[in-house]
C-alpha cells in the first residue's frame, strides 16, 4: 500500500515537472518568436523608410502630396488667417495692373524697334540722295547724317533741318571757311561761339565735323527758340536778325528741308535742280561779323546774338 502511494506520487511530481519543462519551452518559443518577428518587422519598415526617403528626394512633389494628405497638415490650413475682403478683392486688381504694365513695356520696345528701323532707312534713302547730290563718299555722307541724327535726338531737333543748314552753308564741305571766319560744315563763328568749343577741345575744333555739327545744332536750336518759328531761326542763325531780309538764306534752307522731308519718306526726288547746279552767288549786302565785345554787349542787351554774318552762298 504504501509503495503504491509512494509510486503514485512520483508519478504525479515527473508528470507535474514535464508540464513544467513543457510551458516553459512553449514561453521561450513564444517570446523567441516575438522577438524574431519584430526584428523583421523593424528592418522592413528601415528599409521601406530608406525608399521612402530617396524617392522624395528625387521627386519633392511627393512630398507636397504626403503632406497634403497629413491630418496635420489640414488642421494648420485651417487655423491659417483668411484675408481680409479687401485683400482679395484688390488681388485680380494686382493682376491686371501688372499685365497691363507688361504689356507696354512690350509695345514699348516694340514702338522702339519700328522706330529704330524707320530711322534707319531714313538715313540710308537721306545718306544716297545727300552723296548724290553733293558729290560727297558715301562712307563719309553716312557719317555725317549720323552725327546729325545723333545730335538732334540730344537735343530735340530735327536732323533734316540739321542737314539742310550743312548743305547750304558748306555742301557738306567740313574745311569750308568764308572770308568772315565762318567754319566747318555749319559755318559756325568760331570766335563769337568760343565758349561752346571749350568742352570740344578749343576753337580748333571748330574743323572737327562731329564738334561742328554738336556746336552748330545747338546754336540753331536756340535761334528756333528765341524766334519762335524755324523761319526765324534762320534769320537770326545767318545774322540777318536785325534786317528786314536775310537775302533768300531762308527759303534756300527750307527749300532744302523739303526735299530731304520727301527723301526720308521714300520718295524720289530728283537729285539736280538750279538751286543745286547754279553757281554760288554773294548776298546783295553782306552782313559785318560780331566781334566777341561785340557779341558780349549784344546779350547784355538782350538782343539776338548774330551767329554768323557771313555770305551764305553755298
């Protein structure tokens, strides 16, 4: 009896000790497998975020859009500041504004680009009829009218009015000098206008064509001006102010100026006519040129300053 209990009892302690041994193996099993399996789980989600990461970076729209799918983000739109009415309201104003400022500055540099080609082949028709004409290289005549249409855009005056003075005062000829010491292509009074050469390099610069024609142009500018018409202008420009005529000098100018209006809009104009061909006549009363003293009492007088009284028969 007492064996068979005995027996009993060890059998129910090996048993109970397996049962043991057994969940403990279950356990460490169980845990092991946990532990491998949230191994795994972590390197997939590393690498997953690695991918993540580079295709980001080589696409950043992708970002925008995970952002824009955030819950966060939605809420931080939310609690933005909405714009005032006004604000709104002033914004397609902003708008079209800047269009329109866009758009003249587009029609502007177009204006300009039409503007810089019709004067370019207004020099060029005015450059061959001019070289024709006076018997002037054409290099040398291209020169010329450019420094005059560079000069009347300075200061505002209209360079075939610039060229008729040079054609009939020095046909073009920039040595030209008259008995009374007018010289260069605009028969400028060198001495009477020598505070206009001093920027210009002195009095000598009075023969230089660009100087000439700066200095002339500036000084026929100032005669339109003061006369108030270009008929005017003329008269004083020859120093024929203080007179009643100024022997034809202004409808010859004018005649000129005609012509060259007609040239520059493509017409054709005959190149000779008896104003061109005759022979240079002296004016019936030569004008005496202003002396320096002379032309200093003259405007403090607040008289018209003479600019040249000299035959304009070229």
């Amino acid at each position: 009896m007492l064996n068979r209990f005995i027996r009993v009892t060890s059998d129910f302690t090996c048993k109970k000790a397996s049962q043991s041994a057994a969940w403990a193996v279950v356990a460490r099993d169980t845990v092991s497998g946990f532990i491998t399996t949230a191994h795994h789980a972590l390197m997939v989600l590393g690498i997953i975020a690695i991918a993540a990461l580079g295709i980001m970076f080589v696409k950043p729209e992708v970002t925008d859009h995970l952002k824009a799918l955030s819950p966060f983000a939605q809420a931080e739109t939310e609690e933005m500041e909405v714009p005032p009415v006004a604000s709104l309201m002033d914004m397609p104003t902003q708008s079209i504004v800047r269009q329109e400022a866009e758009d003249k500055a587009v029609a502007a540099v177009q204006t300009d680009d039409k503007t810089q080609a019709a004067s370019s082949r207004q020099q060029q028709w005015v450059t061959a009829w001019l070289a024709k004409r006076y018997r002037v290289a054409t290099d040398a005549t291209d020169m010329l009218v450019s420094a005059a249409y560079l000069t009347a855009k300075e200061i505002k005056l209209d360079p075939l009015l610039i060229l008729s003075v040079m054609a009939i005062e020095s046909r073009f000829n920039p040595f030209a000098e008259s008995p009374v010491g007018a010289q260069g292509l605009m028969q400028v009074m060198s001495k009477v206008h020598r505070d206009k050469f001093e920027e210009l390099g002195g009095v000598k610069a009075a023969l230089n064509p660009i100087a000439n024609i700066k200095v002339g142009s500036l000084i026929l500018k100032d005669y339109v001006t003061r006369g108030g018409s270009v008929e005017a202008g003329l008269k004083l420009y020859v120093g024929a102010g203080a007179f009643e005529s100024d022997a034809g000098y202004g409808a010859k100018v004018l005649a000129e100026y005609q012509r060259l209006k007609e040239v520059a809009m493509g017409k054709k104009v005959p190149i000779y006519s008896t104003s061109a061909s005759a022979a240079p006549k002296a004016r019936p009363q030569e004008r005496k040129p202003q002396t320096e003293e002379a032309a200093n009492a003259t405007e403090s007088d607040n008289q018209p300053l003479a600019q040249a009284d000299h035959p304009s028969a070229l």
